[in-house]
C-alpha cells in the first residue's frame, strides 16, 4: 500500500505540473497572490492580460 500512496503522490505532482493545470488554477481565484487571481476568463489572452496584479496597476 505505500507504494500505491508513493505513485499517487507522483502523479500528482506531475499532473500539478502540466502548464493546463496551472492556468486552470487561478481562474475564478480571489484570493492568495495577485499575479495568481483571474477573477473572470473570456479569452486565452486574459491569463497573459488580465491577472489582477495588472488590473489593479
């Protein structure tokens, strides 16, 4: 069994990892750092664009 936990724990870290996952992270997020909150997403530009920290400068 903690070698099952070990590999889960892996895959997890992998798949926290994917660029995908990342993005997908910090839509809808209204807390925690600003340059890690999208408080709204309507285009893939607005990851680049549109993070509070930017808004809010």
């Amino acid at each position: 069994m903690p070698e099952v936990i070990k590999n889960v724990q892996r895959w997890a870290k992998q798949v926290a990892e994917r660029p995908a996952v990342k993005r997908g992270r910090i839509v809808n997020r209204t807390n925690g750092p600003l340059n890690e909150q999208l408080h709204e997403r309507h285009d893939a530009s607005d990851f680049e664009n549109h993070t509070e920290d930017k808004r809010q400068s």
